[in-house]
C-alpha cells in the first residue's frame, strides 16, 4: 500500500486506477477520531493508493473527488 504525500497526485492517480478497472476498483475513507485524521484508499486488488490528510480542506477535495468518481460510475462510458 502506497502512501501519496499530496492530493492533486493522489486525485490524478486514484482516477486513472478507476478508469483502467471500474467494475473491480473500489474506495474507503476512514476517520480516526483519535488521531484526527482521514484516510482514503483506492485499490483494483493489483494496486492500492492511499491518502492521508488532517487538514479540512482535504476533506472538502475529497468530496468533491467522490463526487467526480461517482459520477464515472452513473455514466454509459464503462
């Protein structure tokens, strides 16, 4: 598993991941209230990303990436 240290490189290649393999590819996000922070993971089971993040912002990108992906999946493209 492969940590991304910024969000504009994990945004470009979570997506290409799920362009390559919509129908296996899946996400999570998780939130460690403890620790305060988010985690989003991307993986097609050959590859898995993962992006950390504290700040809200973040959170706010992370948003508006789902969205982005959720609306590949409702698309007649795959």
């Amino acid at each position: 598993m492969t940590f991304i240290p910024n969000w504009e490189e994990f945004e470009k290649s979570a997506e290409m991941l799920y362009l390559r393999d919509p129908i296996n590819t899946r996400y999570s996000i998780k939130y460690s209230h403890s620790k305060g922070v988010f985690v989003v993971k991307i993986t097609d089971n050959k590859k898995c990303l993962q992006y950390k993040t504290e700040v809200q912002q973040d959170v706010r990108k992370m948003d508006k990436f789902v969205s982005n992906l959720i609306r590949h999946m409702a698309s007649n493209d795959n």
